[in-house]
C-alpha cells in the first residue's frame, strides 16, 4: 500500500456533500456539536469537551496528522452551504475509520455517502486496501451506516482504538475491502438489520 498520495489534503465531493478541511471557523459548531451526551458515551472525544479543544484538533492535530500520514480528516458540508456538519477521518496505517455528525443534520444520508466517498478515494489511490469500522456495542446509528455502505460485519472484540480511560471496551466491527460488494449485508446484529 502506498501512503505517499495523501500528504496533503484532498477535497471529495458529490451532488449531496463536500468533503474539505476544517478551518478555524469551524470551532464554534464543533464546540456546540461535540456537547452532545451520545459522544460523551460512544465517542473518544475529550469529556467534557471544550472550545480549546475544538481549536486544537482544527489548528495543530489534523494539519499535523495530514502531514506525518497518521490520519486523515475531513469536514462535512452541504454542496451549497459552508457551515460543518461533522468530520470523517482515516488513518492510513491501520486502515481505522471514524465520524460524528452533528444531531441537527442527522438522517439525511450525509454519513454514509461520506463514507462512500473517502472509501472510493482510498481504494482507488491505494492509500488502503481495505478499511475497519468500530463502535462501542450499542451505538446502532454508527453501526447502520456501516451497513448500508457494505462492511462486513465481523463480530464483537475489544476495540483497537484506546477509550478515554485507557481500555478497549468490546466493540462491533466491520470491514470493507477494495473487493467487497457495496450492498448492506444481512448478518448484522438483529437491531442493527431491524428498520
């Protein structure tokens, strides 16, 4: 797999979303977004998460994050708005993806054709061959997205990704491969199959 593709940021688009950089107006929305008590119990966001932290993560981690190769991240946005709707992020080393969405904007397909778009960006530069999804048991919203973009559901196991604390909680997991089909799989947990 090459890496050397993806050293400086990339922007990816559909008629439904833009995928670009955060920038430092951003902060405010991520802020107010990131105050959400789904995150506190399903994210690894800093608890409680404050403005400096949202200033942080846009100005220092992700340009650095981009420019070492560690990870990739992107901000959600409407074709025809600026404001942030949320962030997907890869990392390319082990092929982990990860995303929020703010709740005002969730159920309008914005997560999932995100998804769509860096897998198709990923697969197609060779950045990876194949991505991992996670979450914590329960967060059946992250899992339905999975789905319906096509990972593989592959069982419970103790999540790759460090919690605040320091443990790695079961999680759900799944995979997607450059060669994998991208149609929802039937062998997800009942409530995540369940409409």
């Amino acid at each position: 797999m090459s890496r050397a593709l993806a050293m400086k940021p990339v922007e990816l688009s559909s008629p439904l979303l833009r995928l670009d950089q955060p920038v430092a107006a951003d902060s405010k929305l991520m802020f107010e977004y990131c105050q959400d008590p789904l995150f506190e119990r399903f994210l690894t966001v800093p608890w409680p998460y404050n403005a400096t932290d949202a200033e942080t993560f846009i100005s220092r981690y992700i340009p650095s994050a981009w420019k070492s190769k560690d990870e990739y991240t992107w901000a959600l946005r409407a074709v025809d708005k600026p404001d942030l709707l949320g962030i997907i992020s890869l990392q390319p080393g082990s092929g982990s993806i990860g995303f929020w969405l703010g709740a005002p904007h969730r159920g309008n397909g914005y997560v999932p054709e995100a998804l769509r778009l860096v897998a198709d960006w990923a697969f197609s530069t060779d950045v990876v061959d194949a991505i991992h999804w996670e979450c914590l048991v329960g967060n059946i919203a992250s899992a339905r997205v999975a789905r319906k973009a096509g990972f593989i559901f592959q069982g419970q196991a103790p999540s790759m990704s460090p919690y605040r604390d320091g443990s790695h909680p079961i999680s759900w997991q799944g995979r997607l491969r450059t060669v994998d089909d991208r149609s929802p799989k039937d062998d997800w947990p009942d409530e995540v199959v369940a409409p």
